[in-house]
C-alpha cells in the first residue's frame, strides 16, 4: 500500500499501486478495485482510488509511429504531453489543444477530454483523437474513434478513466511555422470590458486567456487578457533555462489575504504598465506554471481547492459577476485565477466539460468548513444559470450538482467498466 495524492493534496489515502511497464495482454489481476493513474495532475479525487488499487500508466511510454507529413503520432497512453511536444515540434508540428501544464498523460488528457486557451477554434483534445484502444477488464479490446464503434469514444473521451483503460492513442498535430507566439496583451477594469477586449481578439488570435484579480472590485474584475497566434518566426528557440522547483511544504499556506493582495495588485501594475505587442516562446506562453517544479505545495500541508465551473452564454455575464462578487465577500481566493470563453463547438464525450459561454477557474487554499461553505454558495450559482463543474478540478461537488450539470449522466453509466471505481465516481454515481 502506497499513499497517492492528486494535485490538490487535500488528502493522503493508502491505494495498492501497480506499475504497468508494458502494454498489458490480459486485466491486470487483483481482486480490488481499479483505476488508471497517469501523472496525477487532476486537482481532486477523479484519479484516487481510496483501498483500491491504481493502474499506474506512466511505464506506458513509447511512441509507435510519427508521420511528420501529415503530422499523425500514435502513443501509448502514458506518454506526457511534454514527450509529444520534445518529439514533434522540432520537425514543425505541436499540440493542437493544450491545457496550462506539458505534465500530464495522453491517457489522462482524453479521460478528461481538457480544454486550452482556443477553445472557439479547436475544440478540446478529443476533437484531435483519431482513434484509440481500451482494454475492459473482463478483457475485451475494443479500437474506438469517431466512426468506429463512435458511442464507446464519447463514453470514453471525457469519460473520467471509468469506461475502460486506455492503452495506445493516434492523435492529430497541428502545424506551426515556428516556435514564437505573437500577439498582444490587454488590461482591462471591468467585466464588460473584459467580454469586449474577448469578442475582439478572439476574431484575431488563436488564443485567449485573461487572469483576473478576484480580490479587486465589487463583483466586478480588473485583470489582464493575454492574445496570441504561431508567429512565422525565424528565430531560433532561447536557450532552455531549467525550471526551479519549491523544495519543501512550507508548515502553513503562503497564500493568505495579506500576501494575495500585494501579489495581485503587483501582477496587475506590472502588466498594465507593458500591455501591448507580445512575443514569446511558446513554451512560456502556454505553461507559464511548468518553470516552477512543485508549485503546489506553496499552499502548506492541508492543500488547495481548484474551483472551475463554466456558465452557459446567456447566463455568463450575471453569473460571473455574482461568483466574483461571493468569493471577494468570502476574502478567500488566490492569484490563479484565470477567466475564458468557450465557443460553440459540441463536446465530444457524454461528460464533456465545456458548454458555450464562459469558463472560472481560481485556486482557494483549504481552510476547512468556510472554504467547502463558500463552494456550496458558489455551487448555487452556476445551477442556477444552467451551468457545470469541471471534474479534473473537483473533489467535492454533490450527486445532485453533478447530475444537474451533465444530463447524459445515466447514458455514460451504461459504458462503466464495473471493475472501476474512483472516490469521484462513488461520489457522484454511488460506485
Ligand atoms: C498547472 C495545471 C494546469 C492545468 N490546466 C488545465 C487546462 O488549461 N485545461 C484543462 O482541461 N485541464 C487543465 N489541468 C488539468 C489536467 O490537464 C487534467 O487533470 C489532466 O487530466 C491530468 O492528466 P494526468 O495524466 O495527470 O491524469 P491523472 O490526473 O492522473 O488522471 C486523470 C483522469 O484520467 C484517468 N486516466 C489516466 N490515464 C488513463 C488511462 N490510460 N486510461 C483510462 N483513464 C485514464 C484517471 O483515471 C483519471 O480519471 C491543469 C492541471 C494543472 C496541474
């Protein structure tokens, strides 16, 4: 027995965990139950498996064939994003949808079907999965894509690691002409300003993203919004500094009111002030948080809460406000927090997270019952606008909110592998 912890070191659990060094041929055998681990980058509990064991895939790390023609590469399920990127974008290719760390698995990526900064363009990761191989553990194989046996890849894109075990994937590359981004950053004082300064670049530039000061305002938001497209670029990538890394769990969270508003107002100042033509290297644009190694454990030994939810385009604009307006009363919140559109592109997987409208996203160091109490407030107001929590963030959320937040809940059920089971699933579908 090992402990585990996800991102969010909320809490310590023993699992039995098993190394999977090479595709396996048959179940792995053990009598508990099982989940897939890939690199533990979910924030909650979709990736514990508390008494039971954990598959754990990151042994599965060889690449079967690139094409650098037509940019198609086919993996095993615990390559990481990192790998992909160090193998295709020398040659000119990259990841056509990426979430805000290279550290997680294709594996972990697909069961989460995750986002980036284009989802109005791109769509999430699933859109770019050609096909895949899962292994049931009563030993079926079954090869699924969008064409082939299509309901066993909606149920598994997005599917949360509870359909199956994902061994191998063929992905779709999109092509970059160079490794430089270009584009511009704004700031903005207002929500209204921010959905203006949005709708404008978004016509302009592959991807958006803004950081927002959740302390600042009254139910309002300064921040700063963050524009950019593959630049056509000659110029060679900078030379690699090697990422930092927090050495210890300082003994309580160095995020606090204090500390929060002086980094917040700094962020904001020093960023106004340069706001204009942006150019950096890719890698800096997308994974800002990679250069620190460990940055989780800042928040001290009880962890931290991510607490995403999106709220549906007719709702955003209100519901936003009222979440900013609860957590500024709350006096609770940290300096990630990050404000995004969703476009119109439909989800590929039954449990997809984005809808269209607008996705929140801000980290909370857990202080015990006033941070669960601020969630449950938080929680009322995206039902009420018809809106949805992220379960690669979650730890916590209700049977009842989650069944209000993904209607094709009973559906998915029906592809669950009933060998597999995950503290989220025993939450949210009572196994
Ligand atoms: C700094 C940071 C930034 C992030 N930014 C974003 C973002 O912008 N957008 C976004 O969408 N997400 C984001 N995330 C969340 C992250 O992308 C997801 O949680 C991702 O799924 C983690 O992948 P992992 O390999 O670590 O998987 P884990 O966290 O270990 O597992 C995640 C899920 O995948 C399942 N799984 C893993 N491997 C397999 C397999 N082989 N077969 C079947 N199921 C499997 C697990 O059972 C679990 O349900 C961010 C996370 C961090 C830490």
């Amino acid at each position: 027995m090992q402990v585990m912890q996800s991102w969010g070191r909320l809490r310590a659990d023993l699992h039995v965990v098993q190394r999977l060094a090479e595709l396996p041929r048959a179940w792995p055998a053990g009598e508990l139950p099982a989940l897939a681990f890939g690199n533990g980058r979910s924030y909650g509990d979709v990736a514990l498996n508390p008494g039971g064991r954990l598959l754990h895939t990151r042994g599965l790390d060889r690449f079967m064939a690139f094409d650098a023609h037509t940019g198609v590469i086919e993996c095993e399920a615990g390559v990481l994003l990192d790998d992909i990127i160090g193998v295709a974008l020398p040659r000119g290719w990259f990841l056509p949808v990426t979430p805000g760390t290279r550290f997680v698995t294709v594996g972990g990526a697909i069961a989460n079907d995750v986002h980036g900064k284009t989802h109005r363009r791109a769509g999430t990761r699933g859109h770019h999965v050609l096909g895949l191989e899962l292994l049931r553990s009563d030993g079926e194989r079954i090869t699924c894509s969008p064409q082939q046996r299509p309901d066993w890849f909606a149920a598994t894109v997005g599917g949360l690691g509870l359909t199956g075990l994902i061994l191998t994937a063929r992905l779709q590359l999109v092509r970059v002409a160079s490794e430089w981004m270009h584009g511009e950053s704004r700031a903005f004082s207002s929500l209204a300003e921010f959905f203006a300064l949005s709708a404008d670049m978004e016509r302009r530039e592959d991807y958006v993203v803004s950081w927002i000061d959740c302390i600042h305002g009254h139910g309002d938001a300064r921040g700063i919004l963050f524009a950019a497209s593959h630049a056509a670029d000659a110029a060679p990538p900078p030379v690699a500094t090697p990422p930092r890394r927090v050495p210890f769990t300082p003994p309580v969270s160095l995020v606090n009111a204090l500390s929060l508003r002086a980094f917040n107002a700094a962020y904001f100042h020093r960023h106004a002030r340069k706001q204009g033509p942006l150019r950096q290297h890719l890698l800096p644009f997308f994974y800002p948080l990679d250069s620190l190694l460990s940055w989780n454990r800042i928040y001290g030994p009880r962890g931290f809460h991510q607490y995403q939810c999106v709220l549906p385009r007719r709702e955003e604009r209100a519901a936003t406000a009222e979440l900013l307006s609860a957590i500024r009363a709350s006096g609770q919140g940290s300096f990630l927090a990050v404000l995004k559109t969703f476009g119109e592109r439909p989800g590929v997987g039954l449990l997809s997270f984005p809808l269209p409208g607008t996705t929140l996203a801000l980290d909370f160091p857990h202080h015990g019952p006033s941070t669960l109490a601020l969630f449950d407030r938080l929680d009322a107001i995206v039902r009420q606008a018809g809106g949805r929590l992220y379960a690669a963030k979650d730890g916590r959320q209700s049977r009842e909110m989650f069944e209000a937040g993904y209607p094709r809940h009973a559906e998915f059920s029906t592809f669950r592998d009933p060998q597999l089971s995950s503290a989220m699933s025993r939450r949210i579908f009572g196994t």
